[in-house]
C-alpha cells in the first residue's frame, strides 16, 4: 500500500525477485529458498493479488524474476 500511494497515476513500480520452481524437487534444491534474507515467496498470481488491492495493474513480467506494475490514469 505504501509503494503503490507512493506512485502517481500513470506510474510504474518494477520489482525483481526470483519465482519458485513449480516442482516440489527443484524447490527443495533451489538455492534462493535457503537465503535468509528472504522471508516469503511469491508468484506471478500473488502479485496480481497484491496488485489489484491496492490499485495496481500487473502490466507484465520479464523472464521469471522481474514484475512492472502501473498505476492507472
């Protein structure tokens, strides 16, 4: 809510972070689950969630880590 109050309309707000492996095994090897700066995970639809609730469009995602959200007009 804070970032997104932060935009003006027709802002953009990009965030990189890294999607987990769909698979239960690849999860368990990743690397990115086992650093401990890290406290939640998130995926494309989470993000659409977070993004819909606060007045945000997910307008696209780059590869599997990087998410630009806009803020309407």
């Amino acid at each position: 809510e804070e970032l997104a109050g932060a935009l003006n309309q027709g802002g953009y707000l990009i965030v990189m972070t890294q999607f987990p492996s769909k698979s239960d095994e690849a999860f368990l090897d990743w690397w990115y689950r086992r650093d401990v700066t890290h406290i939640s995970f998130f995926s494309p639809r989470s993000f659409a969630i977070m993004a819909s609730t606060v007045g945000l469009e997910v307008l696209k995602q780059l590869n599997d880590n990087v998410v630009v959200f806009h803020k309407p007009c």
